[in-house]
C-alpha cells in the first residue's frame, strides 16, 4: 500500500492572497479567467515541479452577492460546491472528479466573470444565477482541472459585499487579512 500523500498543487489567483503562505510551495495564476486557465493548465501539463499534481486546492477570496437568512458571512471559509459563469453561458464543469467528497462544513455556488463586482444591478444579475459569492477566477480553475482529470477543491473566504459600496482600494487593505484567514484554515483543515 503506498503511504505518499498526493502531490497537492496549492493555487492563488492573486499574490496578495498567498502573503500567508510564502513557505508553502504554491502557484499564484493571474487575476481572471484567461490567467487562471493559461497557468493551471501549464503547471499541469508540465507536473507543476518533478511529481505528477494529483489535486488541486485553490484558495482565495471572493464577494458576496447571497442574500437572506443563508447570506455568506466576511469570516467563514467556504467551500466551492458548484461554479457558473455570470458573463457568459456554458455548463458548468464538475468539480470533483473521481468522486472526491465535499469537506464537512459550510459549501457555496460562486459565479466567476472578468470583472470585479462593484455594481448592484450586475449583483442582482448574478444572485438570480444561484450564487452565493463571486469572482474572477474559479470556473477556469474547474474548468481546466476537469479536462485534466485532477480533482479540485476551491476555498473561497469573503472580502467583500460585490456592491456599489465595494471599491478595489477596499479589496487592497483587506486581502492580506484574509490571507492570515485562508492559512489558518489550511493548517486546521487542509493539512
């Protein structure tokens, strides 16, 4: 029986989400879809360093966009359950490929677009999709790991409420905050 752990590749979107982890080996892709797909796809395709990547983690944050009673809260780490595309429709791909099991604990739908959410009529627009949090991001990161065949798990922690009371400056000062956040989660958690 082999007793190696898999060869995790730990993934970020931006380098600010991974101020945390700057001992941890990991990949940080580009902010948007292009980046994330262009990148996850190379490290990947090359074995992301001498072993073969046998699952991906991302970790990151996201926006809020659920409203009501089961409204996403600014300190939880959500798992991603399912993606959709906000700026563009296609079927999402499946996140756990080769029946990989759900964390117990809090999950969440996060739809993915090219564009930080700052805008109540765009929020409104994706909360009819089902969503829960938005961002740049994870769709590409489903989408590739489901045509290489690697399971995926996302791991989102909000920064945000995607309105018009949101500004990029505000995702600036809080980012590294989050980061301390998705590092104790990895340590508790994930490790």
């Amino acid at each position: 029986m082999n007793s190696t752990p898999p060869k995790t590749l730990l993934v970020f979107a931006h380098r600010d989400e991974a101020t945390a982890f700057a001992e941890v080996d990991h990949l940080v892709t580009g902010v948007g879809k292009i980046n994330a797909a262009v990148s996850l796809a190379a490290a990947l395709a090359t074995g992301a360093g001498s072993a073969a990547v046998e699952r991906v983690v991302v970790l990151g944050t996201a926006g809020i966009v659920g409203d009501g009673a089961d409204r996403p809260d600014l300190d939880t780490v959500y798992q991603i359950a399912r993606v959709v595309q906000h700026d563009f429709s296609l079927p999402s791909p499946e996140l756990h490929p080769g029946g990989e099991m759900l964390l117990p604990g809090s999950t969440a739908t996060i739809a993915t677009g090219d564009v930080f959410v700052q805008d109540d009529a765009q929020r409104a627009h994706i909360q009819k999709l089902g969503a829960d949090l938005v961002d740049m991001e994870a769709y590409a990161f489903a989408s590739v790991c489901e045509r290489f065949g690697v399971p995926l798990q996302i791991f989102k922690i909000p920064s945000d409420f995607a309105d018009s009371s949101t500004t990029a400056e505000e995702w600036d000062t809080i980012v590294f905050r989050k980061s301390e956040q998705l590092r104790e989660f990895w340590d508790t958690r994930l490790v």
